[in-house]
C-alpha cells in the first residue's frame, strides 16, 4: 500500500482581515506612522489559562447478535469536563469479536460521574453514534443509529482507572435488530485540555503544554492497495482488484521529535469495495539522511477494518512498513508510506 500525505498543520493564516476601503487603509497608515513616531509597544504574550479536567477512554462490550453468534464491540472515548460533574466528547466503536469485521459507528459520548470514595467514582454514559458495515438478512444495523447507555463502577489508581459495569448496545432505527445487555469493561486516563480564552485571539500565545487535544499534525492522505494472494470476499470470491483508499491521521511527536504516536482513519474511495473503513494506531521511528527535513524510517500500525464485502474475519488488521517524510521549508510536510496489512483473524 502506498499513501502519499499532506501535512497542513502549520499552514499560515493571515493575521487581519484585508482592507478594502481606500479610506480605512489611509487611516490605518496613519495610525501606524504615529505609532512608529511614539516607539513600538511590546505585544503582551498570552499564557494558557483555561485547563479542564480531561479523559481517554477505551471498553469492551461483548454483544450476543440474532443469530446466536457472539461478538464484542472495542469503543474509544475522549472527553473534556464541562463541570466537576459531566463530560462530554468524540467517541467511536467498532467489532472486535466474531465475524463482524467493518461494523462501526462515530458519535459523541456524555458522562455523568459520582464520587464514592476518594479513589472510586461511579460513571453513568450514554453514547449516540451512526454508522454500519457488516449485514444481512439476520443481522442488521437499521438506519445505523447506535445507542449504548452504560452504569459502571471505576477504581483510582494515579492519573489511569479501570472498572467493570453493565451496558446495553441497540440500533433501534429503521429494521435494527441488534442488540443486547451485559458485562461491560473499562480502562482510561485522566488528563487535561488546556486551551486559550477566546478573548485572547489574535495575540501572542505562550504554553507550557501541548493544547487542545495534544496532537502535533493533522494530516490528510490518499493511497492504494492491491489484494494478495488468498484475501476473499465474505463470500469466497478472491479478490484481485485495486482499492482506493482516502482519510487522514493525527500525530504526537515525542523525543527529540524523530519518535510518534497516533490515530489514522480511511475509508475506500474507488475499487468497487465501498463500505470498507479501517481505524488504526499507529507508532514509528524515523532518522535523517544528509539532513533533519529529509527523514526515513518505519511505522507499526494496528486497529480495527472491514465493511465493503471483504473477509476481514473478527475486524483486527496489522501493518508495518517503511516510511518517508520530508518536512518542507515552508512549513507543511509530505510523506510517503509503503506497508503490509493483514487481517490476522481473516483472509485479507
């Protein structure tokens, strides 16, 4: 597979609106004249303010389908605190178990927490999401409307907790049939998102942190794949063609900035094999050759795909490859991938 991609992260914006009245554009010369007259006054530096408590979470529902099959959705919260009390933000659930590889769905999640003890909390969720992939005329996800209220009970331990509870997934939209009630596990972080107030817009800006989500690159990408030997459509059918794929990633670069982490997302975009969506984390390690914007080296992905008629058994895909990116003098970085993917559980 290769992926060509477009880093915009540090794209520059211009710092005031233009100005198009000949008269406003005199008086603006003049009141810069006068200043520079007067000596220039130094731009205070802003520093990030506004902290609120933050979390990342991750649980495990196993599910019972209508046909008796057994399998478990893996979700992926991550939510800021709008008060002491409740939280809210993106989250996103996929299979995990079975042979429903491709069934996902993208909402938000809203959190209500309790404090019982200093080091335990009890969590009432409820998550709303849409999506789809995986069906037929026994199992199927309806319009796509996905609800999961969830009531668990957490244990502390530092900045992580884990806790186990009851939660009940349903696509109750249109002719949806899946759903059920069980055991439900849990493990996440707190953390911080710090951000600027939005009256502070416009001036120079200082943090001691990474702000906002904690992300260094948001990247968009583009790509292709050609099928293997072996890898099957659900039906048995080899796949032979090329699939187009598009999406993007985000990036947190650690070290001396030759190290990342991160979270990428694409979808099929030609081929015929519409429907196929893939979720991945993704780490790698890249060095400099004959200079520090030129930089090769490699990347371990691994997550969650399927949908669009292909066998990717219980969802799980794994990925390596070599990398290249070049961080361009005018802010934006390209790179290029090449990889391996599998469906370890599958015949993809």
């Amino acid at each position: 597979m290769l992926r060509s991609v477009l880093n915009a992260s540090n794209a520059p914006f211009p710092s005031r609106p233009l100005l198009l009245c000949s008269a406003l554009l005199a008086a603006h010369v003049q009141a810069q004249a006068q200043a520079q007259a007067q000596g220039p006054a130094p731009s205070p530096v802003i520093t990030a303010t506004d902290s609120r408590p933050a979390a990342f979470e991750l649980n495990w529902s196993p599910v019972k389908m209508p046909t008796g099959q057994k399998t478990a959705f893996l979700g992926a919260h991550y939510m800021v605190a709008v008060n002491e009390d409740w939280g809210l933000g993106p989250a996103a659930y996929g299979a995990a178990k079975g042979e429903f590889g491709g069934l996902f769905t993208v909402g938000f999640n809203v959190q209500r927490r309790f404090r019982i003890t200093p080091e335990v909390h009890l969590a009432a969720s409820l998550y709303a999401g849409a999506g789809g992939g995986v069906s037929s005329d026994k199992v199927r996800a309806g319009g796509g409307l996905m609800l999961r209220p969830e009531l668990s009970l957490r244990g502390e331990f530092g900045n992580w907790y884990a806790g186990v509870g009851v939660s009940h997934i349903t696509f109750p939209n249109g002719n949806g049939n899946i759903k059920d009630t069980g055991v439900a596990f849990t493990i996440g972080r707190m953390d911080r998102f710090l951000s600027f107030n939005p009256s502070d817009s416009g001036s120079p800006g200082r943090a001691g942190d990474r702000t906002g989500m904690g992300f260094d690159e948001i990247a968009l990408s583009a790509g292709v794949e050609k099928p293997r030997t072996g890898s099957r459509t659900r039906g048995g059918v080899p796949l032979t063609g090329r699939k187009g794929k598009a999406g993007g990633d985000l990036r947190q670069y650690f070290g001396d900035g030759s190290s990342w982490w991160g979270l990428e997302a694409s979808g099929a975009a030609s081929g015929g094999h519409d429907g196929y969506m893939e979720i991945l984390a993704n780490a790698g390690q890249d060095w400099g050759i004959g200079s520090e914007r030129l930089r090769i080296g490699g990347q371990l992905s691994f997550g969650l795909g399927g949908g669009g008629d292909m066998d990717t058994g219980n969802g799980w895909l794994v990925r390596v490859g070599p990398t290249l990116r070049w961080i361009t003098p005018w802010g934006p970085t390209l790179r290029l991938d090449a990889g391996y993917m599998k469906a370890p559980w599958g015949n993809y």
